[in-house]
C-alpha cells in the first residue's frame, strides 16, 4: 500500500495508516394496534471516521517540515486542537469530511517515539441547523369563528363597590327593594279603598325621602 499524507484541521500528517468510516441510520418504530410495529422514517445519524495516522521528525511523504522536534510540535498541536472544541475538516486520499469534531485522541509516549508518533483519532459530524425569523399573521392572534380578539378580564378587585356591590353581607339594596315592593303592595291597596292602608304609604314615603321639608 502506497501512504498518502493526510491534513486534519490544518495539521500535516506523514501518513494514514487505517481509514474507517462509519455510516449509521435510525429506523424508529411506531406501534400500532393491530400488534405490529410501522416504519415511516430514515433518519441518517451523523458520520464517524476513525483515523490512524503518522508523524515523524523526517517526513515520510513529503520533504518540506522536518525538525528534531516536529513530533512534540504536532502532538501539542492536536491537543490543542482537541481543547478549542472546534469543527474541522479532514483531508485525505479517501475524500474532504467536513464539520468533524474530535471526540477521542490518543498520543502514545514510549521510548519508540522520539522520531516518530503513531496517533489514534476519533472524529464525529456536527450537523447544525440555522434560524429564521417569521412574521406571523396578526388572525393566527385572534380566537374563534369570526377571527375577532378575545377580549380582556375584569380587573376589579373582590368587594369593589363599583356597579353592582360584592361586599359580603351588604343588605343595603335588598332592603331598599323590599320596601319599594311593600309600597307598592300597600298603593294597590289603598286604591282599593283602604284608607288605613293609604296612610301608611304615606308614612313610608316620608321615611324613605326623609321627610317633608
């Protein structure tokens, strides 16, 4: 196998040694009630690549970049890399993968990597997704059939006097409606020739009106 380099995130690498990539869809399953599950969606998860790639103080695929230190350098890199939680592309023989995010990074030291460094690197897609402002219509802010507004509450408090009275145990109107309905009573009354009973009409209209002055 011929090695190809390989950039992930703008950090040249000598070579990648193990490609893998990971395709997965979600097929959810709805119960129904004839006892068997339906299907009506595909839904793609994103994409995985699991890379294997390798950094030498000589690079072995291309000239430019050699230095006594170049493996220290990449590995601070990439661990930098990994801190900044950025998205990145990788590029290689095997196509351009965008939105990649480094979800695993390992950076084996031993005493076989003074000159060289064998990397193990995990990436997922991000797949994101944009606002967008609408306007709604102002009848979607209206109620019922006729599309009219819904009106406001009362906001008068308990016991307001306002209008008609609240208050608990306020008797004031309903004796004053007794005694107009008892007048009433006593004028048919005195219409019908009681004159005991004209007289006391008139004795309540003086209470009610205070008296003649």
């Amino acid at each position: 196998m011929r090695l190809q380099p390989v950039n992930i995130g703008g950090i040249a690498c000598d070579a990648l040694i193990h490609h893998e990539l990971g395709m997965e869809t979600d097929i959810p399953d709805y119960p129904v009630e004839e006892g068997f599950s339906v299907q009506d969606t595909m839904i793609l998860k994103p994409k995985t690549l699991t890379l294997t790639v390798i950094v030498s103080n000589t690079p072995i695929t291309f000239r430019s970049g050699a230095s006594p230190t170049r493996v220290q350098q990449v590995a601070a890199r990439f661990q930098e890399l990994y801190t900044r939680r950025e998205l990145i592309t990788v590029t290689s023989s095997k196509g351009v993968f965008k939105n990649m995010g480094i979800t695993s990074l390992s950076l084996p030291y031993d005493v076989s990597t003074k000159t060289s460094l064998e990397i193990p690197i995990t990436l997922k897609e991000v797949l994101t997704t944009s606002s967008k402002a609408v306007t709604i219509p102002s009848e979607y802010g209206r109620g019922g059939d006729t599309g009219t507004t819904a009106g406001t509450a009362s906001t008068t408090p308990y016991g307001s006097q306002s209008g008609s009275s609240n208050i608990v145990g306020n008797n004031t109107s309903s004796n004053s409606s007794e005694k107009d309905a008892s007048i009433i009573y006593k004028v048919g009354t005195a219409l019908a020739g009681d004159e005991e009973g004209l007289k006391n009409i008139l004795s309540n209209i003086a209470d009610l009106t205070g008296g003649v002055k």
